[in-house]
C-alpha cells in the first residue's frame, strides 16, 4: 500500500510519536489527540478497515488488544480508558488502515456523540 498514511508512519517515512512497537503492531500518539492520552493502534499489516477482518487476518486484532494492555500498563492508565474502532463514512473513518484509538486520563462520556 503505497500510498497508505500509517504504513509510511509504520516504516518510518513519515514521522511519529511512538509510544510501543512488536513484530505486529505499531502504536503512536494521535495528531490531534481528544483526551490527555490519545494512542493510534494499527496492524503492521495493511488491512483496509474492521470490514476487511476474516479469518486469515483475524489473529492480528488480538494483538491489537494483546498491546492495548501493555500499553495501558506501560502508561499507567489505571483509571481505565476506552478502545475505539471507527469504519466506514458514517463511523468516521478518516485514514484506510485500520486502527483503534486508546483514549484515557478524562472521564469519557457515554454514550459517544
Ligand atoms: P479516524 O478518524 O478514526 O480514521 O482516525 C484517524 C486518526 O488519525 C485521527 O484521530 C487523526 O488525528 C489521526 N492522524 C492523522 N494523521 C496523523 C499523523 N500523521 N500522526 C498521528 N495521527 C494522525
Ligand atoms: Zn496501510
């Protein structure tokens, strides 16, 4: 995926705040963060959106969630956080490489707007 904004993040071309890295997953600090702690998860492998898991790639987003407690603990986040996934126009969507967002350190509304 040539043109795919966090696989240049992934390999480097494009600069990031990395906050934790494995053999399948790479996490970075969000631009534009909508909490004191905003946390970008991807896959290192491309996959298009949460429309695009199947069985042969599946596997990848239990290590997304395998690193979100990592992550939490790396950072202290013992208050708790959310994990959110948005797919497709109507979910909101902006960036074609499926990623979770790891928000924390506010007390986060429910139900989201
Ligand atoms: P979504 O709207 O769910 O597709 O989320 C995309 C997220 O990527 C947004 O929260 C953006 O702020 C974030 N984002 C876009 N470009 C960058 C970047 N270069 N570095 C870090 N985060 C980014
Ligand atoms: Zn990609």
């Amino acid at each position: 995926m040539n043109d795919c904004l966090f696989c240049k993040i992934i390999k480097g071309e494009i600069p990031c705040s990395k906050i934790y890295e494995n053999e399948f997953v790479f996490a970075f600090k969000d631009i534009d963060p909508q909490a004191p702690f905003h946390a970008i998860i991807v896959p290192k492998e491309h996959i298009s959106s949460a429309d695009e898991i199947n069985a042969d790639n599946s596997h990848l987003i239990g290590k997304i969630f395998e690193a979100v407690a990592v992550i939490a603990k790396q950072e202290n986040l013992n208050n708790g956080y959310r994990v959110v996934n948005n797919c497709g126009k109507d979910g909101g969507q902006t960036v074609g490489h499926i990623h979770f967002h790891l928000l924390a350190r506010r007390n986060l509304a429910w139900p989201p707007g």
